[in-house]
C-alpha cells in the first residue's frame, strides 16, 4: 500500500507540474546566435521585423543567456497561456520572473523595458493598453551602477495611475539580480469589469525582497496575462553604447505559485499520518 501512494505522489505531482508550468526559459538548450532562429520560433522579433535579441555564452545558469546591446536595439516577444486561467471569471493568479545583469561603461545611457500582460501571437505583437505592468533598467543616466522602475503604461486606467516608480537604485553592474512579480485576479470577471475599474492586485520582489507592496492593475485584454517582452534603446548619452549590454536567464511565467508545494506537502502529510 505505501508503494501505492509514494506512486501516486510522483504521479499526481508530474502531472500537476506538466500543467502548472506555463513557460520557462534559461536558453541553455539553445546554439549562441539569433534568438529567434536558434530557438525555433519560442522568441520571435515584435512584429515580426524588428531587430533580433542574441544567444550569448555568458547565462546565470550557464551556458547561455540572452543579449541585449544598445547599437543594435533588440525587440522580442514570446508567449505562453493565460496565467489567470482564460476566460476572464473566476479570479487566478500568476507569477513572472527572470534574471538580469546590467553592463555599462562611461556616461552612456542603454535602457531596456520588460513587459508584463497581454499580446497577440498571431501578429506578434504586444497589448500596452492592458499591461500588469513595465518594468525600466537603467531608466536616465546612473554613472557606475544601475536602476529599476515599473511604469504603467495607460495611467488611470484599470486602477493603476503609477507612473513611472522607482523600484531600487545604486544596483551594482555586472551582478546578476532576480525579480519576480506576483500578481492576482481580485474580480469575479475581469473582461466585463469596467475598464477604469481594477482587477486585480500585483507585487514586485526582487532578490526576495519586496520592493513594491500591493498595487492594482486593470488587465482587460481577453488573452489574459500571456506575453513579455524585453526590448532595448539607445536613450542617449555621451557615446553610442557600444560597450554597453544587457543579460536575461531564467525566464518563467506560472500560474498559481504554490499549488505544486502545497499539494505535493498535503500527499507527503497523507503519507506520514499512515506510517
């Protein structure tokens, strides 16, 4: 009978894993080279024509991570399912994180945004009009180090009206550092709630510290939270920012953050109490 339940642990659990993971990316599995090309359509460029990010040997997780410099201003974007569970009822929740390391040098100033909320696959494009949330590296000139904002692109709309934040300062370069958001569906339907009204509520954390508490958010794009993109400009500066670059690693969207160890903790209980 426990070998019976040990399997029923493994099993429930791969299963649960197998749906709960929407998306995950460390571009280890990837050649170094165009992000697009080499990842087999998972990355594509925003609109199908914008300039391609890189595969580069340099990954917090090793090998490789993905590149971004401020000559060439790479714009990508990539999909998964709805981390609120489709359908716009029923609340939901979701987490998105990833790793990233500033390079710069001199005066210069390479700025990258990171979107977080709704896009359409189909024409590769990004919905800013129902977005969680944007988050800026290096927004303005930080000689010898780095910042982080979150921006709120349609202001009063769905709640929001944050502007630009300033998250954290004075981050030191050439660190890796991880930020996640947390957010949560706080409505019974999100897509018939009035678009000036919330839906839900978000967090931002990073290196497991919070730096944001909750804030709301209005998300009424019927694809639901399902998209990203990091897309990098020259903003400026004494120089191009030929020296100047950007990592990603550990990418990953997941719904519901918890459900996995919560459920895989109540079987191991189940297991003890018959021991």
């Amino acid at each position: 009978m426990k070998c019976v339940l040990v399997c029923t642990v493994v099993l429930v659990l791969a299963a649960v894993s197998g749906s709960a993971l929407a998306f995950t990316d460390d571009f280890d599995s990837y050649a170094t080279g165009p992000l697009s090309v080499v990842s087999g359509g998972v990355w594509n460029t925003w609109g199908g024509n914008s300039t391609d990010a890189q595969v580069t040997a340099q990954g917090l997780s090793l090998p490789n991570a993905q590149y971004h410099d401020g000559i060439n201003v790479p714009d990508v974007v990539t999909y998964w399912g709805d981390l609120f569970g489709g359908g716009g009822g029923g609340g939901g929740s979701g987490a998105f994180s990833f790793d990233f390391l500033v390079h710069e040098e001199g005066q210069d100033d390479m700025d990258t945004y990171v979107f977080a909320g709704s896009g359409n696959p189909g024409a590769l494009d990004i919905n800013y009009g129902s977005a969680i949330g944007i988050f800026i590296l290096d927004w303005g000139g930080s000689l010898g180090s780095t910042t982080l904002h979150i921006w709120d692109t349609v202001g009063a709309n769905g709640g929001g009206d944050y502007g630009i934040i300033e998250l954290a300062t004075g981050l030191s370069l050439d660190v890796w550092y991880n930020l996640e958001l947390r957010a949560s569906i706080t409505v019974a339907d999100r897509t018939a709630n009035a678009v000036t009204d919330a839906d839900g509520v978000f967090e931002v954390w990073l290196n497991g510290l919070q730096v944001l508490g909750p804030t709301s958010f209005g998300l009424d794009d019927p694809l639901g939270w399902n998209a990203t993109e990091i897309y990098s400009y020259d903003a400026g500066g004494e120089t191009p920012e030929r020296n100047d670059y950007m990592l990603f690693d550990n990418v990953s969207a997941v719904p519901e953050p918890g459900l996995l160890a919560l459920l895989g903790l109540g079987v191991i209980a189940a297991l003890r109490r018959r021991r």
